[in-house]
C-alpha cells in the first residue's frame, strides 16, 4: 500500500487498528473529535468495538475493565478530557493495567481554547491524578510520527504494564501530511497472562490474577510503590527517544522544543544557518522519560551559550531541560500558550535576544 | 486574451482562456475555467475543499470577475477560509465569516450576511463548505435563498484520502452529501495530491481517476487540480479539462504559503 493523505486525528486512528487494538472508548473534543469519528466508521469494518461514553471519567474506567480482561485498548482526548481521565489513568498505573491514551491539547486553563497548546506538560509527565505514579510520555512531530508511536505505545503499554501518553498539540491531530503504515501487529498482548483477568483455565495455570489499586497495609503499599518506581527507572534506561538537528555544527545556542514547536525551530534554525548563525537543536520523543543526557552533552559544545526551551506553554519544560543541563549554561524560555504557534521569524527573534 | 478552443470546447464544460504570456507558470500555458454565478464546493472532509476554494477564487479574480467567498465551514476549527482572509482581501476578494469575536469558536454559527450574497450574487459567489454530509447541513438552512437559483454544486475529490479511494466511495459520500444537502451535484473537482509529496505520476493516476469517476456517475469533471510547484514537470496537453493552479495557501506555521498578491500586476 502507497502513501495516504491522512489528518493527524484520523492517522492516530488507523495506526491504532493497524496497532491490533479493537477496542477504543471514547468521548468526542475538539480538536480530536475526528479520531473518534474516524474509529466510530473503521471499528465496525474491522470487527473491533467503538463506544462513545458518558464522559470521560466513564471512558477511562471502561479502558481499565477492558485491559484488565486483557484487551488492547485506548482511548483519545483533549486537555480538559484528559483532565477528567487523571483519576482512572490513576487506577490504571496503580493496578499495573496497560492502556494507551492520547492527548491532542488545546489551550487551557479551565475550558482555555480549542487552538494548539502543550501546556498539558506537567500533566502528562508530573503526574495529573495522584499518587506515585509515572505515565511514559511520547511526543510526536508528525502525522508519520504519531503513526509510528501509536504502533510502538501498545507493546510498551504492555511491556510495563503502564499507561502510556501520546502527547500532541491540536495541529498535529488537524493537520493533512502523507503517510505509510507499517505491517499490523498482533492483536493481543503476548503478556496478558501476568494480569488478565481472563480464567485460570484459560491461562492454564493456577495463578489467580488480581486486578487492585488499594493497599491498605502500609508495607505492602510502600512495597508497591517501590516496584512501580523500578520500573519507572527501567524505563529512564530504556526508553530515552530524541533526535538532533544541525548538532554537528558550531552552535552557539541550543534549542529544546517537542512536537509542532520543533516544526517551527527546525525552519528557524535552517534559516539562522542561512545568515551565518549556527543553533543546534534536541527535540525530545520522549518526555518521560526525558532526555536528560543528551540535552547535557549537546549543552556542553564550546560554541555553545546558552539553551533556549521553546514550546507552547509558559515554560513547563525548563525545568527539566535546567535539570539535564545542570548549570553548564543558562537556560531561557520562549513560547506563547494562547493558540498562535510562534512564527519561524518569532523563534529567531528570541533566540537571537538571548545571545 | 480569451481564446476559445472549439474543439476542445465539446470535451470540456466550459471555454478555455488563455492567460497573458506573463503569468505563464513555467512556460506552461495555464488553461482557466469558466464557472460564474453560484459555486457551492463540497466534498469528503479533508478532501481539499478550502485550498480549492481560495485557489479558485484567485483565479477568477484574476479573470477579472467580482468574487465574494464565503466560509461556510461550521464543522472544523482549524484550516478554514478564514485563515486566507487578509491575503484575499488584498486581492479584492471579499470574504464572510463569522463575527470576528466567534472567529476560533467551535461553534456552528452561519452568518446573516451569506444568505444575502445568493440573493444578490456577485459575478462569481462561493461557498465552500464543512466536510461530509455533515458539513453541508447548512445549505439545508439556506434552501429558500438557494430556490430558484442556477448553482453549480461541485464535488472535490482526492483518491489518495482515506474512503475516497474508490469510485464507489465517492459515490457513496455524493448521496449522503445531496441527501443531507437537499441539494444536486452538478460536476467533480480532481483534486488528487499528497500536498508536498504530490509526483506528476500522482497527478495523471488521479486524472484518471476523476475521469472514471465522471463516467461511472455521469457528472462532468469540471477541472483538476495541480500545485504550482509540479505545473513544470506536468504536460498540459494530457487533459482535456482545465486545469486550476494551486497557490497553496493553508500551510503549517513552519512553512510559507504562496505569495498571491506578487501575481497580480
């Protein structure tokens, strides 16, 4: 099969059934109205279920019953949505289910704006509901990308038995590109049988699996949280994703920006290199786990002066990027959080202003 | 300079003009359509309907005739008409929207305004509207200014979007769009492309396409669609329909849209 001309939402979409999930619950937003509307057509063709719930807190319990009977399920949403679904992506974490969900954010606080955002930073990588617990976030560039990390979500959803996050802004689930789908995975997760709760006879053993969040004795919670830290470790060491752009060169600054916003940084940068003027990026794939260690070494070129975070919110990653860059350098915010995403000539003008 | 091409001229729906050798788009004639009066544009959702619309708005402009486009739009927030708004107005090319305080709501909100311009048409009034059945809901609520009117309803369609791929699933979206319409389509738009990554190939496989999806349904192809980027590589003479340039005009932030005013002389 050649190339399609797929919108974001509708790529997120197809790369889920391509991802073997047949089953996605969900409760429509803007702007990914279009993902459930998209998988409310394509779910029947494919024999997989489409259920639209009451709200969101309902569509997330209705992921956690479903993955703890051992589907592959998701679900999709925008910020305030996504809000809604922090208490059952609690559960989810805390019960060790797998379950894949996205955010395709707009512009918040409170109901904000329906235009393009990544202010839901802290929400997907610091938390969002409570407890201890982590989300792996991954945040794509492209329609391409989220096709790629919708298919790569699922194993490691079950690889962890953890949530995992797709953050994108409202452009990478509006926008049109081409895009090719990868070969279909298999459509159960080959480790059900350490959680699912689908029979012994069916698992052959005599293992009764327990689906719980609740630990009343405190040992044993600590117990817990100190095994779902580990695995949060496991996943700093495994599963850092980023890409470099223009690092072979002399920079003189260092651009951090993710999703839409590296869009942008790269066409800055390219132009910069034009004037004379070299600006290295690393744009993080993962958020969670973050680059830590390759924002480091990119900050640790002679050239380089400082390290800007761009992005569309009021500066949630800095503090991570000034975690990673450990006082090598300064490290200075530039974005808009309103729905305009910043022009190519906007992010030069910054860049340039803290040189 | 208006050249009519009678032999062609039984083969097309329309008369091909022929632009000032100036405005020549690498040494390749660019043939015009000829579409006045009301043009209602619809299509699958994502089928192109917007960038049509603008392009096609800017080319009649240019023909000289008086255009007024209006975004009727109430579905999808983002990549609308209204995006293009001060780029066309710059031409001339007055286009309504909603009031500018409900410019980025999600709202279904149909100005006054539109049912007053199919009353009183300018030479060449557009109206581009939502994707899918659901997008053209709204001429439903304009039927009574539509009633007695000559429109041409045009479907766009690309082969490369998902459900539009086969003729059968451009049949299929025509009779959910007139049903919910109340509305007839006259003609089909080729639109065929992959934005940036649009080969000639791509551009003659969906040629071919638009003209058996013309046949099996009995609608004529009114013009195909090329961007002004590929128009070089492409042989004008492979069509028998015109051909409408597209100056691409909903891009990303990262890129730039085609200058449209430096076209202008």
């Amino acid at each position: 099969m050649g190339k399609i001309l797929m919108k974001g939402n509708e790529a997120i979409g197809e790369a889920a059934i391509r991802a073997g999930c047949l089953n996605y619950f969900a409760y429509p937003i803007t702007p990914q109205s279009e993902v459930a509307e998209y998988l409310s057509r394509r779910m029947p063709e494919v024999g997989g279920v489409f259920l639209q719930g009451e709200s969101e807190v309902a569509v997330s319990y209705m992921l956690f019953g479903a993955s703890a009977c051992g589907a592959r399920v998701f679900t999709t949403s925008s910020s305030p949505g996504i809000s809604l679904m922090s208490e059952g992506i609690s559960y989810i974490a805390g019960a060790q289910c797998p379950a894949v969900f996205v955010n395709i954010m707009r512009g918040g606080p409170g109901l904000g704006g329906i235009l393009p955002s990544q202010a839901d930073y802290f929400q997907s990588t610091k938390g969002g509901g409570h407890g201890d617990y982590r989300l792996l976030v991954m945040a794509p560039a492209s329609v391409q990308e989220a096709v790629e990390m919708v298919m790569l979500a699922f194993p490691l959803a079950e690889k962890y038995r953890n949530p995992v996050m797709l953050l994108g802004d409202g452009l990478i689930g509006q926008m049109m590109e081409p895009v090719e789908f990868p070969d279909h995975l298999k459509s159960e997760p080959t480790n059900k049988d350490e959680w699912a709760t689908n029979g012994m006879d069916t698992r052959g053993s005599n293992k009764r699996n327990l689906v719980k969040s609740l630990f009343l004795d405190a040992g044993k919670l600590n117990e817990h949280n100190l095994m779902l830290k580990a695995k949060y470790d496991r996943m700093k060491q495994e599963e850092i994703r980023y890409e470099l752009y223009n690092i072979e060169s002399d920079y003189k600054a260092l651009i951090v920006s993710y999703g839409t916003m590296s869009r942008v940084c790269k066409t800055s940068i390219d132009n910069m290199k034009d004037e004379g003027l070299e600006v290295g990026m690393v744009r993080p794939q993962t958020l969670f786990p973050f680059p830590e260690k390759a924002i480091y070494e990119a900050a640790s070129k002679e050239s380089c002066k400082v390290v800007v975070s761009i992005e569309m919110s009021m500066g949630q990653m800095v503090e991570d990027v000034e975690r990673s860059v450990k006082g090598k350098l300064p490290v200075r915010w530039y974005g808009k959080c309103g729905g305009d995403v910043p022009t190519p000539e906007e992010v030069i003008e910054a860049v340039k202003s803290f040189l | 300079m208006k050249i009519v091409f009678g032999i062609f001229n039984r083969l097309i729906f329309g008369t091909i003009t022929l632009i000032e050798p100036k405005l020549n788009q690498g040494g390749v004639s660019r043939v015009e359509i000829d579409l006045d009066g009301i043009v209602i544009i619809v299509g699958n959702y994502g089928s192109g309907k917007t960038e049509v619309s603008i392009n096609l708005a800017v080319n009649r402009k240019r023909a000289g005739l008086e255009v007024r486009i209006a975004d009727l739009d109430l579905v999808n927030p983002y990549f609308r008409t209204r995006e293009a708004k001060a780029r066309l107005a710059e031409l001339g090319i007055e286009v309504v929207v909603p009031p500018q305080q409900y410019m980025q709501a999600d709202l279904p909100i149909l100005s006054p305004v539109v049912s007053g311009m199919i009353r009183q048409p300018s030479q060449l009034t557009l109206l581009d509207t939502g994707g899918d059945d659901v997008g053209v809901n709204v001429l439903a609520a304009l039927g009574a200014a539509l009633s007695g009117k000559k429109i041409h309803v045009l479907q766009v369609v690309n082969p490369f979007r998902p459900f539009t791929d086969t003729t059968g699933g451009c049949l299929k979206i025509r009779y959910e769009i007139e049903r919910a319409s109340r509305l007839s389509i006259s003609g089909i738009i080729g639109n065929a492309n992959l934005i940036d990554e649009t080969t000639v190939k791509d551009i003659y496989t969906g040629y071919d396409f638009a003209l058996g999806l013309s046949k099996e349904s009995g609608l004529p192809l009114k013009f195909v669609t090329v961007a002004a980027e590929l128009m070089p590589e492409i042989d004008i003479k492979h069509f028998t329909c015109p051909v409408l340039l597209i100056e691409r005009q909903l891009v990303p932030p990262w890129k730039r849209s085609f200058s449209l005013a430096s076209k202008m002389e």
